[in-house]
C-alpha cells in the first residue's frame, strides 16, 4: 500500500525555464508563457494526493499533461519546481542508486507507445523487471508465463514484438508492469490500443488487482467511461493545471467548470450507457 | 612577391616539437609500437602460416555464417580462388593481416568514443567538426604525424590506416546509439535498469545495424589505404601496386589492384550480411 502525494510540481520545458516560472507563478497562462518565452509548460502548480490501494485516474485532452504528471512519480522527468512525496518519502532527494531500488522494487509502469524491447521475445520483454533485479531467467520465467497468461498471450512468449498486434503489444506492457510485482503501477493510456471487447476484459481484471492485491494504480485515460468504470477517484487536467479531483459521482453530478461539462456532456450524447 | 618580413614558418617549432616529444616520451611510442608489432606479426603468422585452404574455407564459413545464401558462398569461393590464381595469395594475406589489426585497433577505439559522443553533447559538438576536418583531409597527410612518431614500416602505416578509417565507425556508433526508440530506454529506466545495463542490454544491441554500417565503412576506407599506406612500408598488395607504378609495369600494378578490390568486395559482403542479419529478428522484413 503506497500513497502518493504530489506538492506544487510545476514542469517547464525549454530554454528559459526562470521566467517562464516567475510568470507561471504570477497566474500567466499557457499560451502567453509559450509566446513570451517560447517554453512549454508541462505541469503548472499541480497538488495531488493520491490514496493508496486504489485506483486513481488522470484525465484531459492531448497535451494537457497526463504523461508529464505520471513521469514525475517515478522521476522519469524531474520538475522544474515542487516535492514528490511516496509514503512520505521525497523522491527527489533520492541517489541514484536509491532511485533505482525505488524503481524496481516500489513502481513499475505501462507506456502509451509501449516502449517493448524489439529485440527480446514476449517473454524476455515481460520479465525485464525481475532480471534487473537480479533473478535468474529460471526463477524469473514462471513468473512471466503466469502474468502472460492472465493477460491471454499465452502461446506467443516466444514471439517477438513486431510480429504482435498493436493490442498485444499492449498486453504485453501490461504483463511486464504486473510482473515487476510492485504495490504502485503508472498506467499512461493503457488500454488505448485494445479494442473494445478486451478492453472491457482488461477493465474487469483491474479492478479485481485492485482489490486482491491492494495495487495503488494510477491510470491515464482520456475515455470518461473508463475512467468512470475503474477510478475510486477522478483528477482532470488541462493546459498542465488541475481542473478538478473527486470522485466519479461528484464529476458527474458537480462539474467544476466548462472544461470538465463538455467531457461529461459529450458522454451522454454518445448514448453514455452505465457502467458499474 | 610576398614581403619576405611577413613570411611565417612553423617548419622549425614544429621539428624541435616532433624531436623533444621523441627524445622525452619515447619510450611511450617505442612501447605501443612494440604491441602493434607483436599483434601485426601474430596476424601475419596465422593467415600466411596456415595452408591456403584453411583459410580459404574460414572465408566461406564465414560467409555463410554472415548470409545463408549458397550463392553469395559460391561467389566468394571464386573471387578467392581467382586472388590464388594470379598468385597473389600471400601478398593478399600480409594485405588482410594489416586491415585486419587496423580494424581491430579501430573497433576497440571507435566504439566507445561513438559511446561517449551519444552521451555527452559537450563531446559531440567538440568531436564531430573535428571528424568532418578528418574525413576531408586527403589520406596522405595521415602519413605525416604517423611517420614523425614512429618512423617507417608496419606500425606507422597500421596507426595512419587506424586513423584515416575510424571516423564512420565513431559517427555511426553515436548515430546507432542516438537513434534508438526513446520510450524503450524510458521503459528501462523505469523498470530500474543501471546505466550499464540499459547500454548493454539495449541500447548497444538495438545499434547494432547501424554499428555494423559504420564497421563496414571503415573496413573499406582502411583498404583504399592499402596502396597509400605502401609508401611507408606496409608490405602486400598495396606494394605491388605502388611497384607497378615505378616500373611502369602496368599488368602487375593491375594485378595486384584487382587483388585489393577482390579483398573489398569479400570484405563488404561479409560484413553486410552481418549488418543485415542483425537488423532481422526484430523489423518486419
Ligand atoms: N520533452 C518535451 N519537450 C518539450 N515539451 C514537452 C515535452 N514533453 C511534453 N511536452 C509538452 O508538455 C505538454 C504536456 O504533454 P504530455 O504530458 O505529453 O500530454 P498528454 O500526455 O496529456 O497528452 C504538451 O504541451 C507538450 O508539448
Ligand atoms: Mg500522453
């Protein structure tokens, strides 16, 4: 069980990153700090806590920050400005060694573009994790086939990632997430490569994690019903800022504004069937 | 005419530079030139030393190994056998040999410099102008520091070779390493991968193709060398020809040229098909 907290993290990409957060701070808007300083402002004052054993999910349109955000908790990207907090720990003060202790041992994650080893079977690729950390590949391999087959590859372990689809390439990102065995996982658009019926599938199987293993998952997505079927709670971003953090029903019935009124809207002109 | 009160000349400084670097350090040259040596004189005695046929039949093993085309076999087997039917066999061995060393030498320099450069943009911006002057500098000028250094013979036309070849290998082993999928370095950082590991474990193995272009370059840059590289004692091929040249003796000179190109165009294929079944195995293809 890991909680994860979040203080003020601003993220500015770019050259000039002092006076791109001086304005940053004083309220200046994306659009202006690009056209004043031409950096990009990844992240802009983002305050977070996100409870342990539960599944949290990150929405927002495309380049609103969902990836930065995510990156920031296993310090893929350092923030230009803030604390990261990981059961009360900062991640920010850790060494490099301790880093990647933390890494392999606390917080794995699935990728938006998968990010599979070509050159490493399905098995090999799934198992990463545990190598790294030491395990031999007899000890290592019967963890790989149990997690490949709860992800329903069983049969192509000894495949390489081109000759996979883009939803089982996917799967296999997944695989090698859950195999690292770590109590939090950073899903950036996990399932965004699955059709629908998987997809589905893949849902149900998260929240059964959640619940038998007590897994802290953090989840981007920028479908409302998914983030509605699997979050205990729901942040939405846009331009790096924070709209709004509740729980499905209070984004549904309270909408902080007309940014997150469009997500919701937009789902009952769809038809918006409910989920569980 | 130029006022001779302008006139510079760094003939002298240069000269008196050259003698104290010789007369101080040596020993230092005198040692490195040793191992060249020791490791020229190994190569020699194995490729000359062995009945043709052995090596011969290295050649098409190799070969196959590199393709699994029986065709291309086949082809080298006549290109070699026409290089013993000119009787130029051991000539071309002492050609290999040298190639051979100055390839080895220049792998075990180039690859961690190209390392360095995909890691360090302070030696990428310091390093790659200074490989562009190299690359437009006409081969004999390698022929000058060489010779001040170490005199005439084997080592200083290896080290001129080394020198003149290295550059493709040192851009394309940073290009390799640059160009590899930033989400799948990502991924292994995420998952806890040291730096070592992630070079080792991915970068270098996702590089390989591009590695083996640029091995593949400077294989053939360190054969247009070979006749270059005579001028200063390396003996073989490249002797022959630069003989035919100053005897006028053109048949000779072109016997030998055809030798060299031979060797090239094994070489090439060789390390293509390497190149090729590196690339395999992990691209649609
Ligand atoms: N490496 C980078 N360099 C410059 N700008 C970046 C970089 N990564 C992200 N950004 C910018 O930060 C913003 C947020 O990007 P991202 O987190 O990828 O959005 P999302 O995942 O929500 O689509 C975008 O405006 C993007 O252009
Ligand atoms: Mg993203």
């Amino acid at each position: 069980m890991s909680e994860i907290e979040i203080r003020n993290v601003f993220k500015i990409f770019g050259a000039d990153t002092r006076t791109a957060l001086a304005m940053a701070r004083d309220g200046a808007d994306k659009s202006a700090i690009l056209a004043k300083t031409g950096c990009s402002v990844g992240l802009n004052d983002v305050s977070l806590r996100i409870p342990p054993g539960r599944v949290f999910v990150i929405m927002g349109l495309s380049g609103s920050g969902k990836s930065t955000l995510v990156r920031h908790i296993n310090r893929l990207i350092e923030p230009t400005s803030g604390e990261i907090l990981v059961d009360g720990r900062n991640v920010l003060g850790l060494s490099a060694p301790e880093l990647r202790d933390f890494r392999k041992s606390r917080v794995s994650m699935v990728f938006q573009s998968f990010g599979l080893m070509p050159h490493r079977s399905v098995l090999q690729n799934v198992i990463y994790g545990q190598r790294v950390r030491g395990l031999s590949r007899a000890e290592a391999e019967p963890i790989g086939m149990k997690w490949i087959e709860t992800v329903g590859l069983t049969g192509y372990e000894n495949k390489y990632p081109f000759q996979l689809s883009g939803g089982m390439k996917q799967r296999v990102g997944l695989a090698r997430a859950l195999a690292a065995n770590t109590d939090i996982i950073l899903m950036d658009e996990a399932f965004s490569a699955l059709d629908p019926l998987i997809r589905g599938e893949m849902q149900d199987q998260l929240i059964q994690l959640e619940h038998d293993l007590a897994k802290t998952i953090v989840f981007i997505t920028h479908d409302l019903d998914e983030a509605l079927r699997i979050g205990a709670e729901i942040a939405i971003l846009k331009d790096g800022k924070l709209v709004q953090v509740g729980t499905p029903h209070e984004i549904l019935t309270s909408p902080a504004n007309n940014y997150v009124a469009r997500f919701v809207e937009r789902r009952s002109l769809q038809g918006g069937e409910q989920h569980g | 005419m130029f006022p001779e009160a302008l006139h510079i000349s760094i003939r002298e400084p240069i000269n008196d530079l050259v003698q104290s670097i010789v007369v101080n350090y040596g020993f230092v040259f005198k040692a490195i030139s040793q191992v060249i040596l020791k490791a020229i004189l190994l190569f020699e005695w194995v490729l000359r030393g062995l009945p043709w046929w052995v090596v011969f039949a290295a050649f098409l093993v190799l070969t196959w190994a590199s393709c699994r085309k029986p065709g291309m076999v086949a082809f080298v087997a006549v290109l070699l056998f026409a290089v013993g039917a000119f009787g130029l066999w051991d000539l071309t061995m002492q050609t290999l040999a040298l190639m051979l060393i100055s390839t080895v030498i220049a792998v075990v320099i180039g690859i961690p410099i190209g390392i360095w450069l995909a890691k360090s943009q302070l030696m990428r911006r310091v390093t790659l102008p200074l490989l562009d002057i190299m690359q437009t500098m006409p081969s004999f000028v390698y022929l000058i520091p060489a010779i001040m250094l170490f005199g005439l013979g084997k080592v200083p036309a290896v080290l001129a070779t080394i020198i003149y070849a290295v550059p493709p290998l040192i851009r394309l082993t940073d290009l390799g390493i640059r160009q590899v999928d930033g989400e799948v370095v990502e991924a292994a950082t995420a998952f806890g991968g040291s730096p070592r590991q992630i070079l080792f474990g991915v970068e270098l193995p996702l590089a390989t193709p591009t590695i083996m272009a640029g091995l593949n370059q400077t294989i053939m840059m360190a054969l247009s060398m070979v006749v270059v590289a005579s001028m200063i004692g390396a003996r073989g091929l490249g002797e022959q020809v630069l003989n035919g040249i100053q005897t006028l003796d053109v048949g000779k000179g072109l016997e030998a040229g055809i030798g060299i190109v031979i060797l090239a165009i094994v070489l090439d294929r060789i390390t293509q098909g390497f190149g090729q079944s590196a690339q395999k195995g992990r691209t649609n293809e």
